[in-house]
C-alpha cells in the first residue's frame, strides 16, 4: 500500500471530514488551507495551489502561485475538532511552479541544513522546552494572569492543571510523548516537555504543540501566548533547546567521551564552540521580536553571557549533567531561544553555527562555573565572556554582516528575513510608549 492510499484509507477509517494543510511565513506564524476529504487525492498527488504574495516572506504579487505538498508522516487528526466536523491535518512543503521546492519556505531551508550535516555523517537531534503564559479573557489586550502559583507549585495554587492535562492528552493524540509538564517560575507560566527527536520534527512539533496549547486554551476561555515578556516585572518564556549529534543511523551519540571534560568528545566542543562564536549573528532568528530583548536582560534567570558550563545556570550553554548508563542522554543546552521564534529556521542556524565549529575544529574557552550575574565589567573582560544583542536594532547590526547566517538561510530568505526585521523595529522605534508619558511628559 502506498503512502497516499494509506492516508486516504486512515481518513476515512477516522471519519475526517476535513484536512487542514499547514505551513509557516518566514516568522513561523501558523497558516493554514482547509480542503474537504474527497480533494486530499489530488492534493497528495498533485499539491494544493495557494497564492504566495500574501505570506509574509514567500512571494511577490506577479509570481504569486505556489503550492502545497503534504508530508505524509505528519498526518493526524485534531483531537479538538467537533465529531460532525473531524479535522486531521498534515504539515507541508511549499513548491514553485517549476516544480522545485521554494527556496523561502523554512522547512526547506532546515532539510537543506540537515541535509549538509548528513553529508558529513551526522544526525541533529533537538529538544526545545517551550513555556507560555496562561491569561483571563477581559475584553482588552491587557494580560491577567491565570494564577498566582510559583515553580513547581500544585494545586490548588497552580489553577492550570487541569488545561495542561488536557493539552498533554491533546498533543499525546497528535504523536508528541510528553516527559512532564509543570508550573513555571513566574505566575501564570507553564512549561510541558516533550521527547527529544530529529530537528526537522521536533520543528514539525513546536508547531503543533503551540496550535494545540492555544486552541486548548481558547477553549477553556482563556488566552495562551508564546511572547517572550509578556508581564512587566516577571520571568519571561524562553525556548531552551537540548542540542546533540549523532551518527547518521542515529545510534551513537556523537557528543559523548568517557574521558572528555563533562564527558563530552571534541566533536561536542567543537560545535559549542562555533555557536558562541556565532550566537550574536543568529541572534535575530533565535529571538525575534522587540520584545524578546525585554526577556534578554540579567536579574530573570535569562542567559545573557556568552559562556558555557554545566553547574552554572547563567551561561548561554549548559551542560546537563552526565548519567552513568545513559549516554545517549548527553547533550549541550542552548538557553537564549524563546518560544516566538521559527523553528525552522532557528534550528538550521544553530546547526548551521555548531557546524562551522565542527569543520573549522574551533576549541571553545574555558567553562565558567561561578554566577556570572554577579561579575561586574572588569570581571567579564578577564574571562572573555561578551554579551548577546541587548535590542532588536543591536541584533540586526550583528545578523546583516554575517556570512553564516546568509549561507544558511539562502539569499532569498536572509534579504527577505532582514527587511522585514527592520520594518518592525522602525515601526517599535516611532512608538511612544506610556512609560516615556509618565516619564517625560510634564518633567520635560
């Protein structure tokens, strides 16, 4: 049986009455074209043609036709859709008309970064930890927070439990084996962990797992958001992503040394060593907004020091600690991500970056095991350790000249990427703010 009977053969055996076809725009925000069951023959077979030039990132006005491949392996149904109107979907690669695969659509853009890894023998395994805020409903665009709980804390404190079950089921339905889902540190925040896996599915799943926490959320009359500082004065929501190579059978964990520093292979240092050489670069994709430099400030648990350890929880990577038995497990956690980026595109420049450490045979400095929070200037420049971007407009000064960042994301997407980043911090720079109001208005 074919790939295409058997997804024609599982819709009808699960009653679906519609298919929606998901794709993302260069930011990773979620779209989506619904088609009947009785069209999803042709559109396996043939694509589903959609108009480009109204997705951020993809096509201009005079080439606007593409189309939509279904990825077969992506199928599942939403747990969430009514009976009388089931609902599977299946994620997408975009086409040219020529038949080709869109240079701008980030899920190529990640195959092609994987693709290349491959080619030298390695597999990038990936697993992100995406946390986002639960809010009330009130009618405006003001954030109330669902709870006031702290880390870890359970009810009746922590008011979520029952959303999170519910969303662990959901995501469970749609093939994510969660590992454990808790309170998080600030009040109103969640976090819910599913297994590590293969780069380009663990993109697939962020992608799901963030439709499926905000369709729950909706559901139950509440608001979930993935915005980097949503509440003044809090923990913002990062993505911190657990990072490791293995062989191209994926069955040895290429990072693992029985007599490496935090038992890890020179493969391992190496490839830290080429993402804190270029985290500054990629800073742009990996925490996109105005607002993502809100949560990259000292004093919120939030890395902001371009170092690497394993005790130490304010480096940008850590090591978690080796388990005797379980070398599979050892990985490198890069800390700066948030849950607003594209993964698609985030994870190809991090490969990207670990990569040119690995070919380049970079050695990274010394780990820093003290709290680096509490180093003053003199301190940070005896050890070398620099900063990430403090703004929107610092990471775009970074990300425009680096080579790394174009290589990977192509020309088309890095020109496209950075245009739309500087319309958006030109748009943040000629607002003016309450704070400046309360500030300035009648002192100046």
């Amino acid at each position: 049986m074919s790939d295409i009977e058997d997804i024609l053969r599982r819709t009808k055996e699960d009653k679906v009455d519609f298919v929606q076809l998901w794709f993302t725009d260069i930011h990773g925000a979620h779209k989506s074209v619904d088609i009947l069951r009785d069209k999803l023959n042709e559109s396996l077979s043939k694509g589903t043609w959609f108009d480009g030039s109204s997705i951020e990132g993809f096509t201009r006005i005079k080439e606007s036709d593409m189309f939509l491949r279904p990825d077969t392996g992506t199928y599942a149904v939403l747990p969430w859709s009514p009976k009388d109107e089931r609902t599977a979907r299946l994620i997408c690669d975009v086409y040219s008309p020529d038949g080709n695969p869109f240079v701008g659509d980030p899920r190529y853009i990640l195959k092609r970064a994987l693709g290349k890894a491959r080619e030298k023998g390695f597999k990038y395994n990936v697993g992100p930890e995406l946390e986002f805020f639960l809010f009330k409903k009130n009618g405006n665009l003001e954030p109330v927070l669902h709870d006031d709980a702290g880390y870890f804390d359970a009810a009746p404190s922590d008011l979520a439990i029952g959303v999170r079950n519910e969303i662990v089921k959901a995501i469970g339905a749609l093939g994510l084996e969660v590992e454990m889902s808790h309170h998080e540190v600030a009040p109103g925040q969640h976090e819910i962990d599913f297994k590590y896996g293969y780069a380009l599915t663990q993109a697939d799943r962020a992608i799901t797992f963030k439709h499926a926490v905000k369709s729950i959320a909706d559901k139950r009359g509440l608001i979930a958001s993935f915005m980097p500082k949503p509440v003044f004065g809090e923990n913002g929501s990062g993505m911190h992503v657990h990072q490791s190579l293995f062989d191209a059978d994926g069955e040895k964990n290429l990072f693992y040394d029985a007599k490496g520093e935090y038992k890890l292979s020179d493969t391992a240092r190496a490839f830290i060593a080429g993402q804190l050489e270029h985290i500054s670069e990629i800073s742009l994709v990996t925490a996109p907004k105005v607002n993502s430099y809100k949560r990259l400030v000292p004093g919120f648990e939030a890395p902001v020091y371009i170092c690497w350890a394993q005790k130490n929880r304010s480096a940008l990577i850590r090591i978690p600690h080796y388990s005797p038995g379980r070398e599979k497990s050892t990985r490198a956690e890069l800390r700066c991500p948030d849950p607003s980026c594209n993964p698609y595109l985030a994870f190809a420049v991090m490969l990207g970056a670990g990569m040119d450490g690995i070919e380049r045979k970079l050695e990274p400095p010394k780990p820093v095991e003290e709290d680096v929070y509490e180093f003053n200037e003199k301190q940070l420049a005896e050890h070398g350790i620099g900063t990430l971007p403090e703004s929107l407009g610092e990471a775009i000064h970074h990300f425009k000249n680096s080579k790394l960042a174009r290589d990977v994301l192509g020309e088309y997407t890095f020109e496209k990427y950075l245009e739309a980043k500087r319309e958006e911090y030109d748009e943040y720079r000629l607002q003016v703010t309450p704070w400046e109001i309360k500030k300035y208005l009648e002192s100046s």
